[in-house]
C-alpha cells in the first residue's frame, strides 16, 4: 500500500508546529536538531508541491489560451 503524500495545508501546518517547539525552549539539543532537520524537510517538500501546483496552473493556462486561439480561427 502506497502512503498518501500530505496536501500543502498539512505540510505548512506541521512546519507551524516544529516551529512553535522549536521557539519554546524547552528541547534539548538532539530534540531541537532533529525538529531542525524535519522542518527543513517539510519546507523542502512545502516548495515542491508549489512548483507543481505552479506547473498545473501553467498548464492550464497554455490549454485555456490554445483553445481560445482555435476558436479565434474558426470564426
């Protein structure tokens, strides 16, 4: 079974929140490196899903305006 990859909101939200224990203070040093490392990872998988949604956009924008050229040239 494939694990679902999580949706923007949630990745945001679980960098909220390694944020929030990170600023608190109240890890230790390994605690605190390894939140570190697993917020740089969310904010890198964060960026990818932007790039994709950006893709998707353009993409759609490409078809709408393709379109709107045809129908141009059967009029």
């Amino acid at each position: 079974m494939t694990k679902k990859k999580p949706n923007f909101e949630s990745t945001v939200k679980e960098v909220d929140e390694l944020v929030q224990r990170l600023e608190s203070g109240d890890a230790g040093l390994e605690d605190s490196l390894e939140t570190y490392e697993k917020g740089i990872a969310a904010i890198k998988a964060a960026q990818q899903q932007l790039v994709e949604a950006e893709q998707r956009v353009q993409l759609l924008i490409d078809k709408a305006s393709t379109e709107e050229s045809s129908e141009d040239d059967a009029v």
